[in-house]
C-alpha cells in the first residue's frame, strides 16, 4: 500500500467528465495489471465494452497535487495489427472508434525492460498513433539485480516521448509516471517509425533505438531456469504438479473449516435474534427461513471459495500456471485441443462465463467453438458449496495418503478430475466429428518466475469477494425469496399449508418421477430446478425448504435422513455434469450467435448428467 | 533462424513472440513428456509443439546452440 503517497492527498471532487482519460497498452507479461492495481487500488470498475465481450477494466487514480486521472487498462497485445478480439477493441479505443469509451487523452506503454527489444517493437505502431504517450519501462528492479541497464533520458529522446524506468511493484521510478498524468500531456517528438505491419523491421528498429540507448540486455533469469529443471523434470514435474494439486484442495478443505465455522455461526446468532426481537409474521417467517435459512447457507462457503482463488493467484502470478499448461498439453493434444484451449478451460475453474469469453483468443472457428462447448464441465466455483455440503454430510474423514490427505480432499479431487475427464471425452468427440480442423499452432511464452505481491492477490480476493456477494445478494436472494413464497402458499386458514401442498410442493412432487431413479426426493427436485439460476441455489433452496420444515434440524442432518449414499453420490455426479447456469447459456448464445450450440449443449449435457446419476445410484450400494 | 514455414497469420504471431529472421534460437527445456519444447529466442522463453517447430527453419550456428532442423 505505497501508492506514493496518494492516499494522504487532498480529495478533490472533480467533475468525473472533465478527468482526463488515460490508456495502458503493452504486451502480456509486461506488468500492465501491476501497474493498473498500483495506481488504481480498490477504486476499479470491471464491465463489458458494449456490443462485444471483451472485459473493459477501467479506474481512478488520485494523484499527490490533487488530482483525479480515469485509467483505462486495454486487453495486452502483442501488435496493433487487429487479428484477435481483444486486439480489434485496444485498436479501436486508442482510435477513438470505440463504443462506450471516448477516445484517450494520452496513452501509457508499458514494456518489460527485461525484454525491451522485443517490447520497444511492439510500442513501435502505438507511438505511430501521434498521441500523447509515456512509455514505462517496468521491472527496472530485475534488469538491474541480473545486470542489465538502459539509459531512459536517452531512450526518451529516440522516441520522442518521455519514459519513465520503474517498477510497478514496488513504485519505485514511477515519479515520472505521475508527473505524465498531472502535467500538459505533451505530443510526441516526431521521429521516424519503422512500417508498423512489419514486424522484422519493427524489431530491427527497436534493436537500433535500444543500441543508441545504451540498452544492455540482463543476463537469463537464472533462478528460473533452476526452478524449471525441477519443475519440468520428466519425474519431478509431474509429480510436483499433483502435489501441488493435492495441497490445494486438503488446504480448502481442512484450513476453510474455522473460517466457515465463524461466519456459520454469525448467521446463527444473528438469526436467533431476529427471531426474539421480531414478532411472530410472515415477514419473520420470510426473513428467518428465506433469507437467513436460503443466503446464509450460501454465504457460509465464502472463506472455501476465496481460499480457493487465493490458491489460483499464487499459481498464476508466480508464473507457475504456464509450467501447468506445459505439463498438461500433451493431454490436451490427445483430445484434438490445442494449447490456446487450455488458458480458457483453467479459468473455467472459477467460472464458465469469463472462460467462454476468454475463448475469443482463439483464432480459428471451429475450435473455439469447441472450447466454449466443454467448458461448463470444468468445475467451476459455484459447485464447491454443493459439493462441500454433500461430502461433508455422506463422507466420512479419514486418511488415504498417510496423514497428507484424507477421503473428503480426495473425492473432491476425483470430482474436479471427472469434470475434466468429462470435457476433454466431449472435446474428442467433437473434433472427431462436427468440428474437424486443423489447429492453429502452439505458442506459450513463458515469464520468468515472480513472487507474487500481497497487494496484487489482495485485489483478487476483494474482486472475487464483491462477485461472489453480489450473487448471494441478488441471484440466490431473488430465488429464495420466490421459493419461499411458492412454498407459503396457497394459504389454509390463514395459515401457510403442509409444505407438500404449497405450490412449490406441488411443483416438486409433479417433476418426482423424473428424479426419483436418480435417488432424489421431490424436494432435491425443486433444488435442481432453482438451481438452475445457479449452481449453489440449491443449497439455498434446501435450506429454505427443510428450514420450513423443521427449524432445529440441521440442513447435513436432514439430507443425511433424505438421501441414501447412492442418492448422494448420484447428486454429487449430477451436478458435475449438468449445465446448471443460465448466465452459461446466455453467453453461449450470445458468443455463438445463435441458440443452436446453446441447446445442443444443454441437452447433452443434461442427458450425460442424468445417466451417469442414474447408473451410480443404481450400482451403488444403499 | 531462416523463415518460417506457415500461414501468414501464424507465422505474425511466431514473430511477435521473438521467432523473426536472423533471430538466434536456443534449445532450452522439453516439458516432462519431452513435447512441446521450450525455446529461447530474443530473451524470452516460448514454448511450442514439435509440429509448429518443424515449420521453422534454422541454420546451425555452432553445435552447441544447435537445434533440430527440418
């Protein structure tokens, strides 16, 4: 939190149209983000540019004089040739062309000093726009620990543009950074730029500019280089990465308890005192068995999820998730996937609907399109709640790997990699079938190997935070409330009905048939049908419904008395397999244009999820 | 490095990422089942499929820094 002093600042309320806006460009792995949360903090807007679906991150910057700068941070591009999506719309914004976004005032270029020949290529074309632009030099801190300089006053007169040598993550040199956004933002010098859609000369050009800069190259990260023979040996690799794996999910499952406990117990204690300050009334009853009894149960999964996403920005930001993509590509290869699939199906694991959007990287139809259609089998954060309740309610903890992981870690793991296994079946079936191609080339940089910062992952956690809250407050109230309702009337004397005659039972018990091969009573059926606004709904739900039932009754002591442990293992693979998400289906069809895919997708999916319950009910035993 | 052997669209992306003509091209890792490979070209690490690396044509240079060539 040294965000150079900012904070101390006088606030001025500026008039938000007269903030000047400024863009940050620069190729993946340059440190954008860093940069972007650095100035930003928590005061960040994620939305949609509208028309497309490309994440528009936009924030504001309180600089020491005072004032206020509005930050746009554009998808990283490696060229402004627009070839993909993301690369089409930073093209469009820097031109001022658009939708939702007026045309930058100025423009920061980021590049990896550590890279810069490569990186000054790519600034080339975005200093040939003529707008008023600084180009940051990030990671000054590494070029200098592996021996490596560059003199900026020099560079900066190459380019005509001023630069400044910093290091976003700890905010060191970043005083011309601020300087650039407070003062004039002047044009650039002109300077003669190579043609900007050819990229040898693009690369001979900044190799020159570098020369002249006095650019010395650092030495190869050697400490990656180390940590990469280990983490890629043909033994070792593996095996680390299953560890990896392994610690993960007993982490989520055994350091997640207390925390779990905590906010269980805060939505116990603040619902038994409504229930003594309130009056006996339908609005208590909707309060306590609606909102408590349907949102608390949901919120109680809050630490697991973040702790999860805790996890995932640790792999990610210390560059181990390329390592990962490495190791799992050749299993991807076998499935007819190309690498590119790989970065989407990962962010799959928090969510379907960025991860489809994320499939626009990649280029060719036919595999994108293929993408889209497995990722909702990867299990993505909204069915850890479901899980966690069942496994916890069905199975009992015990060692299976000495003392490193016990039984309910390891079913857990077995239901991630049955979604897996689950998506890359589909994606062969798919390339083997209706979507035939030959894949576009693997190509994965690799960045050196990071610690990652307690701001950057902090950030993370605050996002994920406000997601997944803002579901429980909108998505899973809306639906309990409704369910509640259903399930209050019609009213008998005065009085809400027998839960089995209220409209919500009445519903339940006509679907029954269709889930009773499966194990389910008509209760877990109006949990699948309102879990189809989203996965963790119906946890929600069965509080609510059992909540009505009986108040003292916990929900795990209820499912235990309704469920065989067939019937629970069939729920388990049910929702592994169904696409239980409206918000997937909507994007499916926006992304694919049209409601083909989406249905198609919906059946099957639906079909294989109903078919592996049924069979794991009917060979298990109980 | 010589040329590179493939689409035009491909082929941008290869040189954006450091594959360009004239460009040194170093062997530096496999992954643990030998494919892809990870190659240090223009001081950054790219990994690629031994299908894509076949497409690019080198020059060996010394035998030291030699990779396979088509």
């Amino acid at each position: 939190m040294s965000a150079a002093g900012c904070r101390d600042a006088p606030t001025v309320v500026a008039d938000p149209s007269k903030r000047r806006l400024v863009a940050l460009v620069g190729p993946p792995n340059c440190g954008k983000s860093t940069l972007f949360n650095h100035l930003t903090g928590m005061r960040q807007k994620v939305a949609n540019y509208p028309g497309v679906t490309v994440e528009k991150r936009t924030g504001v910057a309180r600089l020491p004089g005072g004032s206020e700068v509005e930050l746009v941070d554009l998808p990283g591009v490696y060229s402004m040739a627009p070839q993909s999506e993301d690369e089409r719309i930073s093209h469009d914004v820097l031109l001022g062309k658009a939708d939702g976004l007026r045309r930058p005032d100025g423009v920061v270029i980021i590049l990896d000093s550590t890279n810069l020949g490569r990186h000054l290529a790519a600034a080339a074309p975005i200093i040939g726009l003529g707008m008023p632009v600084l180009v940051a030099l990030n990671m000054a801190d590494d070029l200098k620990q592996r021996g490596g300089s560059v003199d900026p006053v020099e560079l900066s007169k190459r380019l005509g543009a001023p630069t400044a040598l910093m290091s976003a993550r700890t905010g060191e040199g970043i005083e011309p950074l601020v300087e650039f956004l407070e003062g004039s933002l002047g044009l650039p010098a002109p300077v003669e730029l190579p043609v900007i859609q050819d990229v040898p000369q693009c690369r001979a050009w900044a190799s020159e500019i570098g020369a002249r800069a006095g650019y010395r190259a650092p030495a190869p990260p050697i400490w990656t280089r180390r940590f990469d023979r280990v983490f890629l040996h043909p033994v070792a690799g593996p095996l680390i990465f299953m560890a990896v794996v392994v610690a993960v999910f007993q982490t989520i499952f055994t350091a997640a308890v207390p925390l779990m406990d905590a906010v269980q117990e805060a939505v116990a204690i603040s619902g038994g005192w409504i229930e003594q300050t309130m009056p006996e009334s339908m609005l208590r009853s909707l309060l306590i068995e609606g909102v408590w009894g349907g949102v608390g149960s949901v919120v109680v999964f809050l630490p697991q999820i973040l702790l999860l996403f805790l996890f995932i920005g640790v792999l990610e930001d210390s560059g181990y998730l390329a390592r990962a993509a490495l190791i799992a590509d050749r299993t991807m290869a076998r499935a007819g996937l190309q690498g590119k699939s790989f970065i989407p199906l990962l962010s799959a694991y928090a969510c379907a609907v960025p991860a489809i959007l994320a499939a626009r990287t990649i280029e060719n139809q036919r595999d994108r399109t293929a993408t889209i259609l497995i990722a909702p089998f990867m299990t993505c954060s909204a069915r850890l709640p479901v899980y966690t309740l069942i496994i916890a309610a069905f199975i009992p903890e015990r060692p299976v790997l000495g003392q490193v992981m016990g039984t309910r870690a390891a079913t857990m793991i077995g239901l991630y990699v049955l979604g897996f296994v689950a998506a890359l079946a589909t994606a062969k079936l798919l390339k083997s079938s209706i979507l035939k191609s030959r894949g576009t080339p693997f190509m994965l940089e690799l960045p050196p190997y990071r610690l990652p910062t307690l701001r950057g992952l902090g950030l993370r956690l605050l996002d994920r935070a406000k997601v997944f809250l803002r579901r429980a407050g909108t998505i899973i109230l809306g639906t309990t409330v409704v369910l509640w309702m259903l399930a209050s009337v019609p009213l008998q004397d005065g009085a809400p009905p027998p839960i089995e005659d209220s409209f919500a039972g009445v519903l339940g018990r006509t679907i029954e048939p269709l889930v009773e091969p499966l194990g389910f009573n008509w209760k877990i059926g109006i949990g699948l049908i309102t879990s189809l606004a989203a996965r963790e709904v119906i946890v929600g739900t069965l509080g609510t419904i059992y909540g009505m039932e009986d108040d003292e009754e916990s929900l795990q002591a209820a499912l235990q008395r309704d469920l065989s442990f067939g019937g629970a293992v069939a729920l388990l693979v049910f929702f592994a397999f169904a696409m239980q998400c409206m918000s997937t289906v909507a994007v499916v069809r926006r992304e694919t244009a049209g409601w083909k895919w989406p249905a198609l997708q919906f059946a099957y999916m639906t079909s294989v999820a109903w078919i592996c319950a049924f069979l794991a009910k009917q060979l298990l035993p109980g | 490095m010589e040329r590179l052997d493939l689409p035009e669209a491909d082929a941008r992306r290869l040189m954006e990422l450091g594959f360009v003509p004239g460009h040194r091209v170093v062997f530096a890792n496999r992954s643990p089942f030998g494919d892809p490979r990870v190659y240090q070209v223009d001081g950054a690490e790219v990994a690629l499929r031994r299908d894509t690396a076949l497409h690019i044509v080198l020059r060996a240079v010394d035998a030291a820094a030699t990779d396979r060539q088509r």
